[in-house]
C-alpha cells in the first residue's frame, strides 16, 4: 500500500490552456474523490466515483471541468480553457465503500498556477 | 445545507503545553460524523481523530481528545503534551451518516504553531 498518488505535483500554465491531472488511488478503494483547496480555505468537494460510475458533482464543477475514471482504478481531472481562477490545491481522496467507517485517505494534491 | 465553522485562524501553544482548537457546524441531520484533520506543510492531509455523533462518549487517540457537544453543535480538539511535529493546519470536517458518498465538508482550517 503506497497510499494515494498524485501526478504531478505542480502544474503551471499559461491562461487558456488544458491540464490534466493524474489520481492513483489506493489499490483496494472502490471509491474516489476530487476536492479543490484555494489558500486559506478548506477543501471544498468537485466530484465523487465509485468504481468507474461518476455519482455525483458539484456546481463547482463548471462546464470546464471533466473528470474521468476508466476501469475504476486511476482518475483524471481534467480543466479546459484555465483561468486564473483555476489556482489551487487539487486534492485527490480515495476510500473503501465496503464500510461506513472507512476513512477518506489524501494524496499530496497537484499545486496548478495559472499564469 | 451542512456547513462547518473554525474561528480561529491561528493558535500558538509551547511546547509540552495543552491547546483546544474549536470547531462548530450546523445540520439537520440526527445522524453523522465529525473528523479532524492535519495538514503539514507541503505534506498530505491525515485523519487525527473522528466521532460518531450516535456515540456520547469523546473519542481519544494518544494525546488527541475531543470534546463533543451534540445539542451544542461544537466538536472542539485537544491537543495535549504538544509537540514540535504538531505544527499543522487542522481542519474540522463534518460527513452525513446517509446519503450515497461520504464526501466531507470542512472548516476553513485553524493553523497551529508549536513554540520550542
């Protein structure tokens, strides 16, 4: 178990552009979690998977914004068209639905600065 | 909407010293859980402590502690003996015990600092 992964770790570029971020969850977890941290603020959830099956996403999600989980392994983010506002923590979390007392487990999270 | 509240931005404390960090939230619901987590500085977010609103009695783990106020609506932190490696940002989160996810709400953080 090498916990949740996150590729990469920083991410900058220029405004208008894509990016694509990377989750590896832990091997066991059949549920996977996006959250977006700006400084000084607490994570606020994107977007939630069990297994491959997207079951829910928040209206912070805009249009811009895709994620995806192929196979219920591995996660992508996806931003189109970023905007400076795009800047923050994205936090990556992964938990095992076969309890209610599961823990959410965090990556390191991708650092995006849009220039 | 469920919503969680950390009014203190920052709190200092020495060494070796207790310190209690506040967390109140607002629900509805009868039935949920609390957690709190660490962040270390360019490191990743840790689970320290959760509480099962069901349960009266305050979770304890180590040197952390709770104290839980159902009616109150207030799930404050413990922290005791502190230590040099406690120095984080601590986020008090709050997950509906129904509902298809446990995704978590959180606080706005309440940075600690541990002076030697």
């Amino acid at each position: 178990d090498t916990g949740v992964s996150q590729d990469p770790r920083h991410k900058i570029t220029k405004r208008g552009q894509n990016v694509t971020f990377r989750c590896d969850p832990i091997s066991e977890h059949n549920r996977l979690y996006w959250y977006r941290q700006t400084l000084g603020q607490g994570p606020e959830f994107l977007t939630y998977f069990q297994n491959e099956a997207q079951l829910e996403k928040s209206r912070l999600l805009s249009d811009r914004f895709s994620a995806e989980r192929p196979k219920g392994s591995f996660s992508t983010l996806e931003i189109q068209r970023t905007e400076q506002g795009d800047s923050a923590m994205y936090l990556c979390a992964s938990s095992f639905a076969g309890t209610d007392r599961s823990p959410l487990h965090f990556g390191n999270g991708t650092r995006l600065t849009v220039t | 909407a469920q919503t969680v509240t950390q009014s203190q931005p920052e709190m200092s404390v020495q060494e070796a010293e207790t310190v209690t960090l506040s967390c109140t939230y607002d629900t509805s619901e009868s039935d949920y859980y609390l957690f709190w987590y660490k962040q270390p500085p360019s490191r990743q977010m840790i689970l320290v402590i959760r509480q099962e609103a069901y349960k009266q009695q305050n979770a304890t783990e180590n040197r952390f502690s709770v104290n839980f106020q159902k009616a109150a609506k207030s799930f404050s932190l413990k922290i005791s003996d502190s230590q040099l490696g406690d120095a984080a940002m601590y986020f008090c989160a709050y997950r509906s015990a129904s509902g298809a996810t446990n995704k978590l709400i959180f606080g706005t953080g309440t940075l600690l600092a541990v002076q030697p």
